[in-house]
C-alpha cells in the first residue's frame, strides 16, 4: 500500500538520485534534541567556503546563526536570511579597533563547496516534540521542510499536511522555521510549495522541471516539483534570487514566474549584447503575479547587469502608485529604495546624478511630446507595465486637416520614450497583448518572451474563472437604445492615430449616449437590480463588489439613489472617483479628499470592513488588487484591454472564491469576445456566460431531485419557521439512509453550491429556493460530521434555523461538543433520547461519531482495549456504511449502545484494587491471557502493574522510541521485573510481547502530554 511511509522513501530515493545525501534521523547519534542546526556542518561548510578563516571567527558566525536577535518567527527568518544570502558581519579587533569581516554561509558560486542532505523523522523537541517527514538541510541549515500525506486515505486531505507545517511553526517548534526558506505538501499525487507565511491559497504546483516541459490539466506535480526544485543548482537559484520578503510577507516565485523571469534574463542579456534595445514582450495574464514577476527581473537584472539604472513606466498615476509600493516593500530584496519622479527635470537631474543604480519610477504622459535626450548611457533598462497600452507610433504616420488643408507627420508616445533613453534597453510586460496593424506592441519591444496564459492561470489556481452575466433585458434597454450603443462603440476610438473627424463624430455620438446612460431613471433601475442581487450574495466569501458607473455623474446618481433607497448602507458604499472644483458642495463632501481616498482604499481590501461596495469610473480599475473582490457591476462602455483590465480585477483568488462574476447593464458581450481574439485560442473560451452555468447547476440539481424521489420539500420555502426546521432534519436523515447515497448527495451539493454563489442572480425564485433547501441539508449534514457549518452560503434566516436544528436537541449540541467533550453525547440520558429517535440515520451518524472518539481515546492508554473494542467498532461501523434499512439502523445503534455500555463495564474492572489509569492498563495488559489470568492471584498482578508503571517512570528517556540501545534498555529492565515475579508461568511470548507493547503506548502517551 502507498502509505505515507512508503510516499517518504520513494521521496528520499528521488532526493538521493539528485545528489543529495539520505540520512533515517532514528539512526544519527545526538544528544541534544532542541537544537536544529547540524553545528559540525556549519562549522565545516565555513571553513571551505571562507579559506583562511580563523577558528574564533568561525564559531562568531556560528554564534550569529544559532543566536538571532528576535523571539519572533518572521523577524528571525528576515535576519537570518540576510545572512544566508549576503553573509555574517563578524567583528574582528584590530590595532585596538572594530572592523567587520563578511563570512559566507552559502556558496552561490560553487555548488561542490555546499553539503546538500535529506533527513526524514529528524526529531525536534522544542514545546512538543515533533518529526518532520523530511528537512533538507544544506550546510547544516535546515533550508527546506517536507510533509508528506498518504495517496490513499481518503479522509486526510493535502490541505492537513499545511495545517500540521503551520503547527509545527506557530506552536510545537518555531525555531526550526527561523531557518525556512520554503516548505513542501506532497500526497504523491500532487505537490504544493510555499514559504512560512503563505496562506493555503498561495501554495502552488511547480508543474515544469525545464521550460520546454508541456504543461497538462490535472497532472501529477509531485516528481516535477521535486526534479524541478531540487537540482541542487536550481534549489540554489531560486533560494537566493526567487524568493523575497514583501514587508512581512516572504514570497516564493511560482514556476510560471521563474521561468518567465529567467528567459527574459536571458532575453535582455542578447538584447544588450547586440545593442537591439528590444529585450521583448513578457505576456502573463491579469491576476498570475505580473507585478511580483517585474520585481524578481528587477532583483536578477541588478545582479546580473551590476547595477544598471531602472526606469519604470506606467501610463497611469494610480497604477504607478500601487507598483511603486509594490516594488518599495521589496527594497531588501533590490538592495535600494526606489524613487518617484516627480516631473521631467526630477528624472534628468536624478539620471545625471549617478553613474549607476536607481530605480525610478515615472508615467509616460511624461514623454508625450518631443522632450530630447535624457540621458544617453546603455545601462538603463527601461521595464514597461502594461505594455500593449499607449506605447506606440515609433514610426510617423502622415494625418490630414481638412479645415487648414494641411498634412503632416505624427508620432506616438514610444518615439518620444525612446529619444529620451537613445541606448537604453526596453522591455514590456503586459497581460492584455495587443497586436493591430497600427499598433503593434512587438514591433516596439521585440518578440514575446515568454506566454503565461488565462487557461494555464485558471488551470493552476493563480487565478479563478470569470463569469459573464447579461441583465440589460431587467433595466428596460429596447433594440433602438442598443443598436445606438453600439453604433457609439464602433466610434469609441480614443487612442492617438485618429482622423479629427472621427473625433468628432464621436464626440456627438458621446453626448447622445450621454443622456441615454445617465438617464436617472435608468440609473434607479440598475440600482434597485444591484440591491437586489448584492443582498443575494452578500453572505458570500469574496463580498466585496465594484459598480463601475458611465461618467463622474451618473457614479454621483447612482451612489445618491443607493442611500435613498438603502439608507442603512451608509458605511457599506463608497464612491471612489476624481474630485472638480465644479462639483457643487454636496458633491465634493461625498468624494471626498485624496486621505479619503487613501483611508477608504484601506477599508476596502480589509474583508471585515463595513465598506463592502465601491462605485468607480476609472479609479481602482487598473492594478488594484482586492483578492476578496467577487462581483463587478458594470454600467460603462469599455472595450479592448481597458475591458480586460477591468474585469480582471475580479479574478484573483481568495479563500474558497469559486470564480468572479461580472454582471452587464450595457451590452459588454460583444466586445468581450472581440478583446479575447488577442488571447490564445484556448482562452478564447474561458470567460463562460451564466446562461452556461444555469444549465450546468439544472442538471446538477436534477440529480438531487432524483436522490430525494418520494420526498416531499416543495414546501419548503412557504412554511413556518419550525416546519422547515423539521424538513431540513428530515431530508438529512433521508440522504443518510445508505453511505453511498450520502456521498453521492455530498458531492452534487458542492457542486450546486459552487454554481449558485455565482449564478444566483440569473436564477427563478422557485430554483433558488429549491437549492437553498439542498444546500442547508448539506449544512446539516457537514456539521453531523464535525465540520464547521458554512453558514455564508445559506441565507440569513435559514441559517438561524439551521443552527437551531443542530443545537436545539440535547443529543444535537454538536457545535458546543466538537471542540471539547464529544463524550457528552454518549451519556445515558442523550443515548436513550438517540434510541428513540424517530430520525434514526441522524441518531446513528452522531453516535457513531461519538464512539469513535470514545474508542480512540481509550486506545491511547490501554493496549488490551485498544485492540479489543477498535476491532469491534471496526465491525459495527463496515454494518453501518453498507445500511440498506431501516431495521439495519435500529440495529446498529442497539450495537453501538451495547458496545459503549461494555466499554464502560470494562474501565470499571479492576477498580476495586483501587488502581490508576496507567496501572489498570497494564493490569489488563498482564491478564490479557486467558491462561495467565488462571494461572496466578489478580493481587500479584495488581503489584506487578505497580512496579511497571515505576520501571517504565524511571526508564524513559526522550530518545527511547529512537535509539535501539534505548528501547533495548527498556525491554530490559521490563523482562527483569517480570522474571522476578515468575510471570508469565506458562512461559507465553505473546505475554510478554503484550506488556512490552502497552509499555511502549505509556511512553507514546507520556511524550505528547
């Protein structure tokens, strides 16, 4: 069988067919089992790595590693991380004074001069005592911490193997992760890796061990993560230059960014070589981490180039807002704080000012007419975000005025970027490519380096799908208003390039769609329909939603009719757009300040914000990322990359966030499938209408219908409070009657729950009403489990109701009972309410759950029932999953009533010679032979258990489980106590061998408390 054991050796041998040297951390000799560092390692990676070093400034170094300046996991790993990659600043006296001396504790440029070891059930006790499955440990530093999960155990998932890596650093033993640059899940299916403060979500795949690796849906990550990390060079690579801290947040790249990064490292270097200035077009789609990926090329670049001057260029301010924190929380990781250009002049003059370094930051609108050189040096690299926007027109094209009679050349904005940097090199990146006759983003910064597309980013969980939602139909827009809407489309052409004509048959087109869009009428409409839905979603977990309105006036109509019709929304709906000394009073109070604007932006990436809705024009629609953010509403006509940008912002993942919805009052479809034919073939696809979906989720919630066949719920929606109480019981105990049609039922409600969270909307009151009673049954029956209830997808009052149902009845308190005392529900008086259930699949789902952990924690501390009344629950629990009536039912809880009372009967043996727990243990251990018990008196017994508990005291030791010689020594004096009392008199092994056992369940048992 694939248990974690065998997952764990096949691991190490992949480890040790990469060089790596595999070691059983049972079998190395220590005596100190807090510490985490291989000292001698260390002490010996120094001395090759730093020829000449003296001994005293090789223990300093050691000191500074072993002895880092904080109690606190993050700043430790911050610390020590420096040294890692920069090295130990050991003092050294001189002639009276204090130099420093840089001593390496990583080689980057050698690997032979590094050891590289894989050490499974390396034991740690620090405030628990824990073993990792596998640490790798390079210098003597444990770099790298591996959990592995068994591939077949159904009931452990590769989730529980984070929730253990984050318990062993929040709890059991935080100083091995002061170390950590990187930790590993695995369940030899799929692989996840991600650093000490990513969340679950941010664990990811490394789906390529090289770069020319085809990449497939659902394919095993395991082996391709483990040759793709761990070549010793590779893990190498990506622990000095692919991780960095943001702030408090470490970030490892993920592999579609390394790859990436690296070709266009590669791409530049060619480029700089051959003097093209075109390094080429980085395409990565909305949402994968572009920004982050700009920050690594950054990093690299400045190593690789020797520090060259970094330009980077948006061609908006708030854009260049949020990368500029972007890349100044990264500062350690660029060894220099990057600067804001203020104007033209600030950038001259802070060029001219240096021979090398900087990274600047600057907008194009700073380069939008002939402005000259300047500066002429060929170490700029000028990095491009959003590339395929505005960066055109290196070339002139010849225009016409028709009221002067005049022709004449024009330029875009790339000529005049270029004039500015002569030599420099330019590389774009973009995740809306661009690609006309007129406009051609390549022609401009060389050929696409590297493509990370929407299909592979869905595909990987970097981002989630979004769904398109039509409702132009609910706010009255005939056939006319929208051939007119189209018609204004096909004029909406504000890019330079365009005749003056045009302009201004666009322009008048623009006021006749004025008036139609900001039609206050209309307005109220949508709004209303927003209220509607929103109040449909609220509950969901990525609450938060954008209304993206026409023009500053009608996000100002709107944002009035949301508090006239919703005042109590007051703290929950912000409007967000650009001030105007022309606004009235009213107005500017309502936008606000720019610290408003500063403060609401705060608020609203916060999920425990009240500020759940923001009203936007073009603020926020562009490199604001709000992972929590689930729904845009979109009232403005936008087409192209404006359209992708935007409706990117709904991509991002969070938490259990199924896919981002965007719901249409203005006719977007066409335009969006006109924007998509840039992307490639397979992405072309993946923004799915939700018309799709509702057929999806019938069909889904048709395969419900047929496991609730004969049973009645049609009723649910209209009847009281206390009868749909009684119905949701009732369709719980129906979808348990055998455990396969329970796991049928599970799997189609996910599903159907997944689907309504984000096709709600588009749904009839009658569906919606018949899912909701499938997903509180759902709820039910998770919590009847020992799962939290998801109460966010069940509305409010349901909800209430369903918490009552499951807390109401006595023998029900399961939410109070999960996290403490699950014997609670196996007293007397809850097993006889339980037996008289009329609802007898609820009554045994509970007790069974009850009695398996009534079992297990028997079986902790006694060997005899362990083995006794675990096989027994064994039997009874296989009866249970293959029920096929109503008489089986009554049966198995009659089973389980009589196994607990015979449990209880068992405990109490014993106990008139006044015994403790431990000792009655090995009592029954010392009696379990029926021969034996006839053999000799319960009171030499009762003394023998006594005199083992002591042995057993005395003898343990902390490394009894993993030094032979330890348990050699155990089994040792146990057999002389034994011998002593002529025990066993019929000579049986199996006896003795018994006794060794329950010994060693003590010792167990005595290290976790």
């Amino acid at each position: 069988m694939f248990d974690e054991e065998t997952l764990e050796k096949v691991t190490m041998e992949m480890l040790q067919d990469l060089g790596y040297e595999c070691i059983n951390g049972y079998e190395m000799e220590r005596t100190d089992f807090s510490k985490v560092l291989l000292e001698d390692e260390i002490v010996q990676a120094i001395e090759t790595i730093n020829k000449g070093m003296k001994s005293e400034q090789i223990q300093e170094a050691l000191r500074f590693i072993r002895n880092l300046d904080h109690n606190n996991t993050i700043l430790n790993n911050k610390q020590f991380t420096k040294y890692l990659l920069e090295g130990i600043p050991v003092p050294i006296q001189e002639n009276g004074e204090t130099r420093y001396k840089t001593v390496k504790i990583l080689d980057l440029d050698n690997i032979q001069n590094n050891t590289f070891k894989a050490i499974n059930q390396y034991t740690i006790i620090e405030h628990s005592e824990k073993r990792p499955d596998i640490i790798i440990f390079i210098n003597g530093m444990p770099l790298v911490v591996i959990e592995l999960k068994s591939t077949i155990r159904e009931d452990v998932k590769l989730i529980d193997a984070y929730h253990q890596l984050m318990g062993y650093k929040e709890v059991h033993i935080p100083t091995l992760f002061y170390y950590n640059q990187f930790m590993v899940v695995s369940d030899g299916v799929q692989a996840r890796a991600g650093t000490i403060t990513s969340p679950w979500s941010r664990f990811s795949e490394w789906k390529k061990i090289e770069d020319s690796d085809e990449v497939s849906e659902n394919m095993p990550t395991h082996q391709t993560l483990f040759n793709g990390m761990f070549r010793k060079d590779r893990l190498l690579d990506i622990i000095s230059n692919f991780i960095l801290w943001s702030e408090d947040f470490k970030i490892l790249s993920a592999y579609h960014q390394y790859f990436g990064v690296k070709k266009a490292i590669a791409s530049t270097e060619t480029a700089i070589d051959n003097r093209t200035g075109k390094a080429g077009l980085l395409w990565h789609t909305q949402g994968s981490g572009k920004s982050f990926s700009m920050v690594f090329y950054a990093g690299n670049m400045i190593k690789s180039l020797n520090n060259p001057s970094i330009v980077v260029v948006t061609d908006r301010n708030d854009l260049d807002n949020q990368l500029f924190t972007t890349f100044a929380k990264c500062s350690e990781y660029l060894k220099q704080e990057p600067v804001q250009i203020e104007s033209r002049e600030d950038l001259t003059e802070k060029l001219n000012a240096r021979k090398s370094g900087g990274i600047f930051f600057t907008t194009l609108q700073k380069f939008e007419e002939e402005m000259g050189v300047f500066s002429q040096r060929d170490d700029i690299l000028v990095l491009v975000d959003e590339a395929h926007r505005s960066h055109y027109g290196l070339d002139a094209t010849i225009k016409f005025d028709k009221e002067k009679m005049e022709a004449y050349k024009k330029y875009g904005t790339a000529k005049y970027l270029h004039d500015a940097f002569p030599n420099a090199t330019y590389i774009g990146f973009t995740g809306t490519p661009v690609e006309t006759k007129d406009k051609s983003t390549t022609n401009i910064f060389g050929n696409i380096i590297d493509v990370y597309d929407m299909t592979q980013a869905i595909m990987d969980g970097s981002t989630v799908p979004i769904m398109y939602e039509s409702r132009m139909a609910r706010v009255g827009l005939n056939q006319k208003i929208l051939d007119e809407i189209d018609d204004y489309y096909n004029m909406l052409e504000k890019e330079d390039g365009v005749e003056e004509y045009k302009i201004a048959e666009s322009k008048k087109a623009m006021a006749t769609m004025k008036q139609i869009i900001e039609d206050p009428d209309r307005l109220e409409m949508i709004v209303r329909d927003i209220i509607n839905h929103y109040e449909e979603i609220e509950s969901s977990i990525a609450n938060k939603v954008m209304v993206v309105a026409y023009s500053r006036t009608s996000a100002y109509i709107m944002y009035k009719k949301f508090l006239e019709l919703k005042p109590e929304w007051k703290n929950k709906i912000n409007m967000i757009i650009t001030s105007n000394n022309k606004d009235d009073e009213e107005m500017q109070k309502a936008i606000g300040s720019k610290m408003d604007k500063k403060k609401l932006e705060v608020e609203f990436k916060d999920m425990d914000s009240d500020f759940k809705i923001a009203i936007v024009v073009d603020m926020w629609l562009t490199g604001f990322d709000v992972p929590g953010l689930g729904t845009m509403y979109i009232d403005k006509p936008m087409k192209a990359h404006n359209l992708m940008q935007a409706i990117a912002r709904v991509n991002r993942v969070y938490k259990d966030k199924t896919g981002g919805l965007i719901v249409d009052y203005i006719g977007l479809k066409r335009w969006l499938l006109d924007a998509l034919k840039t992307y490639t073939k397979r992405d072309q696809g993946k923004i799915v209408d939700n018309a799709e979906l509702v057929k999806v989720l019938i069909d889904k919630v048709e395969l419900i219908r047929d496991l609730f066949k004969c049973f009645e719920y049609g009723h649910f929606a209209t009847t009281t409070d206390s009868d749909k109480y009684e119905i949701i019981m009732a369709g719980a105990n129906w979808m348990l009657k055998t455990e396969e049609i329970k796991k049928t039922f599970m799997r189609y409600s996910y599903d159907v729950k997944s689907l309504y969270a984000l096709c709600t909307g588009a749904l009839s009151q009658e569906l919606k009403d018949e899912v909701l009673f499938f997903i509180s049954v759902r709820s039910f029956i998770s919590k009847l489990a020992g799962e939290k209830i998801d109460v966010k997808e069940i509305n409010e009052n349901v909800a209430k109701m369903l918490e009552r149902a499951i807390q109401d009845d006595e023998m029900l308190q399961i939410g109070e009972v999960h996290n403490s005392n699950q014997l609670a529900l196996l007293s007397n008086e809850i097993l006889n309410k339980l037996a008289k259930m009329q609802k007898k699949n609820i009554a045994v789902e509970v007790l069974n759950r009850a009695l398996k952990e009534y079992v297990e924690q028997v079986g902790k501390k006694n060997i005899v029932m362990m083995e006794k009344f675990s096989t027994k629950f064994q039997k009874i629990a296989a009866t249970y999953n293959e029920r096929t009536s109503v008489e089986d039912i009554e049966k198995i809880i009659q089973e389980m009533i009589n196994l607990k009372n015979e449990i209880e009967e068992e405990l109490k043996a014993g106990n008139e010679y006044n015994l403790s727990i431990e000792e009655k243990a090995f009592f029954d251990a010392l009696g379990n032979d029926p021969e034996v018990k006839e053999l000799m008196k319960d009171e030499i017994l009762v003394q023998i258990a006594k005199e083992l508990v002591e042995t057993v005291n005395s003898n343990m030791t902390i490394d009894w489980d993993i030094k032979t010689d330890a348990r050699a020594r155990m089994r040792i004096e146990i057999k002389k106590l034994l011998i002593k009392y002529n025990y066993p008199p019929n000579k049986s092994e199996k006896a003795i061998q018994t006794v060794i056992r329950q010994a060693e369940l003590k010792c167990k048992e005595m290290m976790v408390g």
